[in-house]
C-alpha cells in the first residue's frame, strides 16, 4: 500500500513539475486562435457618442422631440439595404429545407439523417443537405405535390410554388424575458415575485417573477411566412399602374441588385436569425468559433451610422441642402410633388446608385426605408439608458395595435425631404409590408482590433 502512495505521489510531483501553469494565473491554455472574419459587403462602425434627434420633429405631433447625447458600441453594418438576390438565397434555403423534410418523410432515402455517430436515434430527424434533389423526378414531383399551387390555382397551368407554404422555423433567446412578463406580455406569467436563495444575491436577479425559474421560458419559438408581400406595389396605391413591379420586382434578375421589399418586421428578424445561423453553422464545421448574430440596428445604432461621424448634419453626406454644387439631388426621394424621376429614380434604384456617407454606407436616406429593431414610443429619447439604447417589446400577435409599432428611418422613394434626414422617426406596425421599406443588418462586434482599417478607428480598444 506504501508503494503505490509513493508512486502515485511521485506521478502528482511529477505533473506538477512539468506543468507550464506552474502554479501562477495563466488562463484556460491552447483555446483557439480568435481573429474576426472579413463579413462580405459590411462595414465597421467605430463605437462613440453622439446628440441623438438634434434637430428633429416628432411625425405624429408635430412637436420637437428632445435630443439626448446617447453611447453606442462598436458594430459592423451592411454597406447597403439587403437586396432581391440576397433575401432569394434565404428564400432558396427555406424551400429547399422545407423539401428535404417532406422527401424524408415520405420515405426517401438520404434527405434526412435520423441517427448519430454512435447509432442513437436523432429526435427530430436532421437535414442531409449533401443529397441532391432530382426536381424533375418523378418520383420527387409527386411527394412534393403539397409544396406547389393546387391545381385550380395555377396560372396558365404553370407548376409553381406556393409562397404560403414557405414558412421558416426558429427559436431566439429573449434575454429580456424578465421585465416583459413583469409589463404582463405572454399572459401565462404572473407579477409575483419571491426572494430568492441568500446564494443568488447581488447577482442578475434579487427576485424572480414566478415561472422564470426554467431557462425555456426565455427561448422563444417563432413561425413566419418569408416570402416577400409582392401585392404591396398595388396594395401601397389605389389607382396607380404597378402591376409590372407586382409580377417581376422580386422574381426577375433585371432587380437582382435593388433593395428587397414587402417585407414585414418580423420577416426581416427571421432573416437576421437565418443568417446568423447560416454563418455559424458553416464556423463550426471547420472548428471556427461562433461570431456574434446578425440582427437590425438599433434605432441609436442606425442614427449614428446614418450621420456617418458628423453629428450635427441633417443628411448623411453633411450639410443642409439635398443637391450638390452642380444641381444634382443626392439621394432618391420625391424632390417635388409628383415629379419622382427629377432625382433619377421614380421607384426604387439599384443600391450604392448614389455616393456613400463618410461611413463608406450608401442609402441611407431615400432609396427605401429602413425597419429597426426598436419598438416605436414618443418617449424613447427620455426613458431609454444613454448607454446602447434600446426600447423594446416583444409583441404577440394578440397585442394592442399601438405595441406591434416598430421604428422605421431614412424614408424611401416616395417620401417628401423631411423624412429622409438623419433624425427623422416615424413607425409602422410590425406585421405589415410595404412597397417603401427594406432592411439592413449588423452585427455587434466582438472587441478585438483587426486590420489596418479598424486600427485606424478612433475609439476602438
């Protein structure tokens, strides 16, 4: 018994010698190496501070809204509004999930993997998105029936997909979920609240509302329609021609490059998820880190960007008039009433059709609206923190109208000069869609300088 104390406290002496911690605070060792991502078509936006509203009314009322120096922290932002191409390849990928699923089960080998490594049994089954789809197939066109038009709907006897069925689901982490059930949003949980274990003070939580003891109370599961509202061109405008764009806007590759449209709020968060997840899914399987997901700018987040590090300009390209020295309009709005085209654009444009802020950021007045992910209030400027403000609530379909408002900023095509200036707010509800709004991303960044071009940034650590 000696002996083999001996031996195993020699083994402990020795590991302990060769150990490179050595007893001293060093770390977790050999994690791997962090290095940001060069992110396709975004650019970084130095963290600062800035008088948010300088300046602005307030669209409803007509009153002048009360400025605030406001914070916000490092992040990249897409240099342009996402455009058709880009939201088809979302579009592409729902269908293309949504038919692996039903091959599946229709019990067709290799589009689903229904075991693990080890032989346990998947629960639900995972997609094979190695196995091509024969669309053509015979076979294939006949278990994918239900994916298409019925018959009585089809438009010249052509055979295509119904946009309804196009439904993407997932789930998202509402981290806020503790004050939203305290403002009673999602009935199911109460007000009350019970002091928890001694243990657990001075931490996040010094009471708990009854029901937020399981952490599936804050994963939240989301089913949404994705394909673009294409009856908004006509829906938009009574009396007006725009059945073309109705029929080709999102579909033809002549508007491959323009901004997407007929995309509701919650289509454009769907979006952001899906890309997140699109992104992160390929850095796992070459053993990458995670980055940080993909959603819509902050309303902070989209002003400060938008006055492109000049904070007291009216328009992203600085001073106070919508033409250059020669004459030209900078931007694509309606510069007088019905004369849509004097600025070069009667609708939409292709993006980046005009000179980028000093962000190296394009559109970010005219062109279309822009959705951001705070929900509307007249107060926002007063009641939210100074530091990355945002103003939330997670409205539920069963919500009061005046809580399913969300931010919308830059103003469109259609919209008089007022609407395209940095400061200007205004709103629309959240599960509707218009030919006059799109969307752009961002991604908080994850704090490590990278590149000569963001050592150069002021304020970066």
């Amino acid at each position: 018994m000696k002996k083999i104390l001996l031996a195993f406290a020699s083994i402990v002496l020795l590991w302990g010698c060769n150990s490179t911690e050595k007893g001293e605070l060093v770390g977790v060792q050999n994690r791997p190496y962090f290095e940001d991502i060069d992110l396709r078509g975004m650019v970084f936006i130095a963290q600062g501070n800035y008088s948010m509203g300088a300046g602005a009314q307030n669209t409803t009322y007509g009153v002048p809204s009360q400025p605030r120096t406001m914070q916000v922290t490092s992040f990249f932002m897409d240099e342009t509004e996402i455009t058709n191409n880009e939201y088809r390849q979302f579009v592409n990928f729902v269908t293309d999930s949504i038919a692996r699923r039903m091959l599946g089960e229709a019990g067709m080998e290799g589009f689903l993997i229904e075991e693990d490594q080890y032989g346990e049994p998947i629960e639900p089954a995972l997609l094979n998105k190695k196995t091509k789809i024969r669309w053509d197939d015979q076979e294939t066109r006949e278990a994918l029936e239900e994916l298409y038009y019925a018959e009585k709907d089809r438009f010249y006897r052509r055979r295509d997909i119904d946009p309804s069925k196009l439904n993407y689901e997932y789930y998202w982490i509402n981290y806020d979920g503790r004050n939203n059930a305290k403002h009673g949003d999602g009935a199911a949980l109460k007000e009350e609240t019970t002091n928890i274990k001694d243990e657990y003070r001075g931490s996040m939580f010094t009471s708990r509302p009854k029901g937020l003891n399981s952490r599936s109370t804050f994963i939240k599961k989301e089913l949404v329609n994705i394909y673009p509202d294409t009856l908004c061109w006509v829906h938009d405008y009574t009396y007006s021609m725009n059945e073309d764009f109705t029929r080709q806007y999102f579909k033809s590759p002549a508007y491959d490059n323009y901004p997407v449209v007929g995309i509701s709020w919650v289509q454009a968060k769907a979006f952001c998820i899906w890309r997140s997840n699109f992104l992160n899914n390929y850095l796992e399987s070459i053993d990458y880190t995670e980055m940080n997901d993909f959603r819509l700018p902050t309303e902070a987040e989209w002003e400060y960007a938008a006055r492109g590090g000049m904070s007291q300009q009216t328009y992203p390209w600085g001073g106070p008039y919508v033409r250059n020295p020669n004459g030209c309009f900078l931007a694509n709005y309606e510069p007088l009433k019905g004369a849509y085209d004097d600025d070069g654009g009667v609708k939409t444009l292709m993006v980046g059709h005009y000179a980028p802020n000093d962000y190296g950021l394009y559109d970010m007045a005219g062109n279309v609206a822009e959705w951001c992910l705070d929900a509307y209030n007249e107060a926002t400027y007063i009641v939210t923190n100074a530091l990355s403000p945002y103003y939330n609530y997670d409205a539920q379909d069963d919500a009061p109208l005046a809580m399913k408002r969300k931010v919308i900023r830059g103003g469109s095509w259609k919209d008089q000069k007022f609407f395209i200036q940095v400061q200007t707010r205004t709103y629309e509800f959240q599960d509707t869609s218009k030919s006059y709004i799109g969307f752009r991303c961002v991604q908080p960044y994850l704090g490590r300088v990278k590149g000569d071009n963001l050592k150069s940034a002021s304020n970066v650590y």
